[in-house]
C-alpha cells in the first residue's frame, strides 16, 4: 500500500508539472469551478485559493508539485515511509477543501460516478491504514480500511440516491461529463442514450450495488465477494464515467477516485488471506511442537 500509493503521489507531481498547470487557466478553469453551487464556507475559501494561485501560478505550481514528488519519494523507502504517510495527511486534506472544494460534497450533485469523496480524501484515508504498526510496516490496518470501504460505498449510494443523481439524464451526464478517446466515445454515447431511456432502473440498480459492496464488507463471510466485485466496479467507474482520469487531457492533478478504490479492494483482499494463512498454519505448528 506504501509503495503503491508513492507512486501515485510521483504521479500526481507529475502532472502538476504539464503546461497547463503553470497557467493561470488552472486556476481559472479547474480550480474555480470546483467551488460552484456550494455553500459559502466552502466556496469562500476555494475562491480565495483560486485567485491567489491564479495572480502567481508558477510560484505556486512549483512547490506543489516539489510537495508532492517528495512525499511520493518518501514512500518508497521504510525509513522514511512514516514520515511521508503522516505528512501526505494534512497536506490532501488541504488540497481536498481549497483546491478541490469537497469534491462537491456539499453542493448536493457530487456522486462516485463524477469522483466523490474525492481522489485526494481517499489519499489521506489509505495513508492512514497504510501507516507502520507496532514497528512492522507490513500490516495494513485492516478494520480502518473496512471502515472506509463501507463508508465510501454506502455514501455512493445514498449520494446516487439525492434528487440531482436519481435520473438518467444525471447518469448519462457523468458519462459524457469529459472528452474521451475516439475508441472509447462511441461507447459511452450509446451508453449514455440506453440510460436516459431507462434511467430509473439504471438508477435504482446503482444504489442497490452500492449500498450492496458497502454493507457485505461488515459480515466475514461475504467480505471477499464485496470487495471482488467493488473492485470490479471501480475499474468499471474508471472507464466510464470516469475517463481514465483524463489523464489523457494535459488538465488532470489525479487519476480520480476510482483507483483508490481498487487499491483499498487490493488491501483488503491481502489481509483478508494474512489471517486465513496464519490459522492454517497453526495446527501445524502446534503438532509438529507436540510430536
């Protein structure tokens, strides 16, 4: 989880070093907007932060991404892993309410489909069950992880569930929300028509799979199917309506929430077999002792 999420700090350095970053336009165009239809107290202070970056972007660009290639460094290595984990804390939460604006939690429109709770709250969340335990950086915190799971899912659905989601036209809008490749755009439009005609049962199957992978993480024995298909869903997410991230668009910070998900599925399959290897190996250990 530490090496894996380094590298996705790395990533998010990276792309703050695109042209378009060291423009005012990013500002303008990416960090401004995310503030629109919120509440004061949210898009006061997003305004704000968009205006200062936009008066000096370079001056403040360049730390950004410095901030975050160093702390994607830090994660690679054990010694100073800790450091990294504790510190990428503060720092995502602070991006997550200036620069991202909740990821629109507060404007009654955000959904998992359009990238809530956000990549970068999914950053500081996955640092913290990744952090060392007990001196052993190979245990991930397996109850805060389910935790969150269980939260982030059952939060999509009832987010999908608000009165500006629960349509099709709401559903097919995520799709086509950013510009996707050629190989891809056909797709997505003929998926967009099927769901405006068949928006409520689109909608209503949302938040039934949702709140599904949410709550089969709560019970052991349906733990490893939930969290299978929450895996499978969220690359699905990533594809669709998504976009890859946008990666591909020289405007995107991150690679958009879906592939924290994936990361938090992966962590939590992993300490799902720690323990069943561990009980396994037991009675073996306990008889070979007694013979």
């Amino acid at each position: 989880m530490q090496i894996a999420l380094g590298f996705l700090w790395l990533l998010d350095g990276a792309l703050q070093l695109q042209p378009f970053m060291l423009r005012a336009s990013f500002a303008r165009q990416v960090l401004d907007p995310s503030s629109d239809g919120q509440p004061h107290f949210v898009a006061g202070p997003a305004h704000w932060a968009a205006n200062l970056i936009a008066a000096h972007p370079v001056v403040w660009d360049i730390p950004f991404a410095t901030t975050q290639l160093l702390l994607g460094i830090g994660m690679l290595f054990p010694r100073t892993a800790r450091l990294a984990l504790f510190a990428s804390v503060p720092y995502a939460l602070g991006v997550w309410f200036f620069g991202e604006g909740l990821s629109g939690l507060a404007s009654g429109n955000a959904s998992l489909l359009s990238g809530a709770p956000g990549a970068v709250l999914l950053y500081a969340v996955i640092a913290l069950a990744a952090r060392p335990r007990n001196g052993r950086s190979d245990l991930p915190a397996a109850a805060w992880l389910r935790g969150a799971w269980a939260t982030a899912w059952i939060g999509a659905a009832l987010l999908q569930a608000l009165p500006k989601n629960n349509d099709g036209a709401d559903v097919a809008s995520a799709m086509l929300a950013n510009g996707s490749p050629s190989w891809l755009s056909r797709f997505e439009t003929s998926s967009g028509v099927w769901t405006s005609r068949h928006g409520a049962l689109v909608v209503m199957t949302l938040v039934a799979v949702e709140a599904v992978i949410g709550l089969t993480i709560l019970y052991d024995r349906t733990l490893t199917l939930g969290v299978a298909a929450g895996f499978a869903g969220a690359l699905a997410i990533w594809i669709l309506t998504q976009n890859l991230g946008a990666l591909y668009t020289g405007q995107a910070t991150d690679p958009n929430t879906a592939p924290l998900i994936a990361l938090m599925a992966l962590a939590l399959l992993g300490g799902v077999r720690r323990p069943l290897r561990v009980a396994r190996a037991r009675p073996h250990r306990t008889t070979a002792a007694t013979s």
